[in-house]
C-alpha cells in the first residue's frame, strides 16, 4: 500500500493524492477460436461462446458480480461491447450500463488457427475504440483511478497465444484451464486441447514475426477486447491515471502496453495474482 500511495502521489504531483473515484471499464468481444468446430472455430473452452453474451446481459441488468462489487465499492462501471458474436435472439443494450462501440468488429474475431485473428485495421481501430472509451470515461466522471476488465469465452487461450507469441515461451508452460478451473482443481484434459491448439496456431503463424511485436501478435492471435484494453491502458498512463491491474487477460493487456511504450510501467498498481500460469509469465516480462 506504501508503495501504491507514493506512486499515485508521484503520478497526481501532490502530497494529498486521491483514489476515491474509481471507475470500472469492462470490453467484451467474441473469439473465433471458441467458435464449435462446425461453425470454422476450434471449441477451445468448456463453455459455449453464447456464454459471452450472457454475461453481459447479466451486467446490463446489474446482476452479474461485476455490477454488485461495483456498487457496493462506489465504483462507476461501463461496459463495451467491441465484438461480441450475435445471439441465436435479438438483445439491444440499454445503453445504461452496456454499450457497443463504433468500432465492433462485428461476430467477432477469427480462428487464428486457420489465419489472423485480425486485420490492421481492425487492431489499430480496437485500440482506438479503447483509448475513445477511457478517455471519454475519465472526463465524465473525474476518475482518479481506473480498473479494467474484460468478458470473452476462450479470452485465456488467447491471452496464451498472445503470451506464446510476444515471449517465445514454450506454450505447456504458459496454459492453465481458465473458467473451467473448479474447486476441484484443474482440468488436464481443457489445458491438454488448449496448449494442442495454440501449438498449431504457432505453426500456422510465423513465431519470428510475432517475439516483441506486440501490433503483429494482436493481429495474428489477438483478442478485440484485449486490443481495446491496451488502447485504454495506453490513454490511461497518457494522462498519468494509474490503473488497477487485475487478472490474466488484464494482464497480458498491461505487458503488450509496456512492450509498446514502457513507459506505462509507471502506472500500474498490481492487485492479484492468477492461476493462471500464463500470468506469471506476462508479469516477469513486464
């Protein structure tokens, strides 16, 4: 806490500083590699993609976890939609809460086993769709400190990859079961297809073209939610707000920041640490 308090003092430029007006910013997105296999994808998760659109719903309505520790912390939440996959119904985000950006990649990203996740375009406007996103947060309600979060069915697999991809780590030593991860511990037979499915995704990618390119591995094996954190981190440390860093994809987010200007190292308060070996990894390498 000492040393969060002295580096939000040396970031405000004031022996007074303040963390009372905490926001939340959630981006969501789809990914193509969680996709079932009939529909082109290769069904690396235990749950199904439509669980994405769910869990939004859920915070659209304030209940999921998220709008709960939200309130009860006085925190103000906002959650973009920047390339959730369409639902087998029709749902429209009330606008309150939920909001879809401008810059959607619309049904998602694709199965980077197969090609690129994305195009350049469609990396450099998620991290654009970020940083409008932050930015416009921030200036609305003054926020001294900012926390991202991210919803994605297969988000680890693809926080592997990009890990995998960025480090040039061997992929069984980066691979953790992500949601499927229970009381009883983790499920061998989850991590076994995830770490097969980015070993393919290696090969059908060039590694050499990915080690400390953060653009191309997003490109490559990214996620859009990813992309648009990134986005929001680097406007966040533009502005010297400290940001709040929590989990594994936020995580990976915060260590392709750093490799694309290391000067965001300055703002990051560390909070938690995952289970997710592929956390440990991002965090030795930031």
């Amino acid at each position: 806490m000492e040393d969060w308090a002295s580096r939000i003092t040396a970031l405000q430029r004031t022996t007074k500083p303040k963390a009372d007006n905490a926001v939340c910013l959630i981006f969501a997105a789809d990914h193509g590699v969680a996709k079932d296999e009939s529909d082109g994808g290769a069904n690396c998760s235990a749950y199904p993609q439509a669980v994405s659109r769910k869990v939004l719903e859920g915070l659209d309505h304030g209940i999921a976890g998220a709008s709960v520790l939200s309130k009860c912390n006085d925190v103000s939440l906002r959650v973009i939609d920047v390339g959730l996959a369409d639902g087998a119904c029709h749902y429209e985000w009330s606008g309150n809460v939920v909001h879809s950006s401008r810059y959607k990649i619309r049904g998602g990203t694709k199965n980077f086993c197969k090609g690129s996740a994305m195009t350049e375009e469609q990396v450099e406007n998620c991290l654009l769709a970020g940083r409008e996103e932050t930015r416009k947060f921030i200036d609305e309600v003054g926020a001294s400190v900012v926390i991202f979060g991210e919803v994605g069915i297969g988000n680890t697999t693809t926080s592997s990859a990009l890990v995998a991809a960025l480090t040039g780590m061997d992929v069984e030593s980066l691979c953790g079961s992500g949601a499927s991860t229970t009381r009883d511990g983790v499920n061998h037979d989850i991590v076994s297809k995830k770490i097969s499915i980015i070993k393919n995704a290696m090969q059908h990618h060039d590694p050499s073209s990915m080690k400390g390119k953060p653009l191309q591995a997003l490109k490559a094996v990214g996620g859009a939610e990813i992309a648009a954190i990134v986005g929001g981190i680097l406007e966040a440390s533009e502005r010297d707000i400290p940001v709040l860093v929590d989990g594994f994809i936020v995580t990976t987010a915060v260590m392709i920041a750093c490799q694309i200007d290391p000067s965001v190292c300055r703002v990051l308060l560390f909070a938690t640490q995952s289970t997710e070996k592929g956390q440990i990894v991002a965090l030795q390498t930031i």
